[in-house]
C-alpha cells in the first residue's frame, strides 16, 4: 500500500543493483544475475509471474548497450519467456520496453524490459471499472516456482 500511496521509502540502491555478488534473493526477488543481466520478479506486478529483465550495466538507454549486452538481455528475455511458459502456462505475454518517463518508465535512468504472463480474460473489467488487479498466487510463491529454473539457467551458463 505504501508504493500505490507514494510512500515507501526509497531504496539505498538502485532496484537493479541488487546489493552483493549472489545469483539469486528471494529477499530481493532476483531470480537470476551474471555478469552481464538479471532478471527479479516485479515486487507490484500487472499479473502473476510479471518478471523485469535488465542490463547489469546502469544505462537508461538501449542505445547506450554494447551489442553483446544487449544480445546478452534479449537471449534471458527469451529464456524468462520460456520458463514462464513451461511454468505458468499463460496464453499470451506483454513483452515490453518504457524508454524515458514520459514513455511510462517507472524507474527511467536503468533501462529494463517487462514479461508479463497474460491469461484469457485474466484481469477482465476490475481492472478498467475499478483499477484492481487480482493477482492469483502470493509473490512469494512465485518466486519459489521460478527459481529452481533460473538456477539451472545459472549453472548452465557457467559451466560453459
């Protein structure tokens, strides 16, 4: 309630930035970080399994990444993809990138994608009538269904 009503706190860091050197925080809800990208679950999510995929690198622009980071982002977009997939069983997804405020960035100075998993009729009318989403499993235990697969992603990558 306290991020709706603008009133909570500000982090001492960036949100991609997570503190420390660890692969994965459920405190953080960073499901996956290498060298090059995260990816973390979207503490105040549009829907169930709303993931946010960004450069490790702060840069607030996608024409300010270095062609292997971005291939490095766009290759975790496409395998966050897959794991929601094969884990959520959505029917759809919102794949997306805000550049800039004005653009709809919440946070405008890291640049970030969103992967929201989308159902039929997932969010129906509450959402225009009423603005209330309904977000059917605690974040929590999304991110306890997410992690053993970013984990295996991890070690995947390296052990190359």
């Amino acid at each position: 309630m306290e991020h709706v009503q603008g009133t909570a706190p500000e982090p001492p860091h960036c949100l991609f930035e997570p503190e420390g050197d660890h692969p994965h925080s459920r405190e953080t809800l960073l499901l996956f970080r290498d060298n090059e990208r995260l990816c973390l679950l979207n503490r105040y999510p549009y829907a169930n399994g709303h993931l946010l995929i960004a450069p490790v690198r702060h840069v607030h622009c996608i024409t300010d990444l270095a062609s292997a980071e971005l291939t490095a982002v766009n290759d975790l977009l496409q395998r966050a993809t897959g794991i929601l997939k094969k884990e959520l069983g959505p029917d759809g997804f919102n794949i997306g990138l805000n550049l800039g405020h004005v653009a709809g960035a919440g946070i405008d100075d890291h640049l970030h994608y969103h992967i929201v998993p989308r159902w039929q009729d997932d969010h129906n009318y509450m959402t225009v009538l009423a603005e209330i989403r309904a977000i059917p499993e605690h974040i929590e235990k999304t991110f306890d269904r997410l992690l053993p697969h970013f984990q295996r992603l991890h070690r995947t990558n390296h052990s190359r």
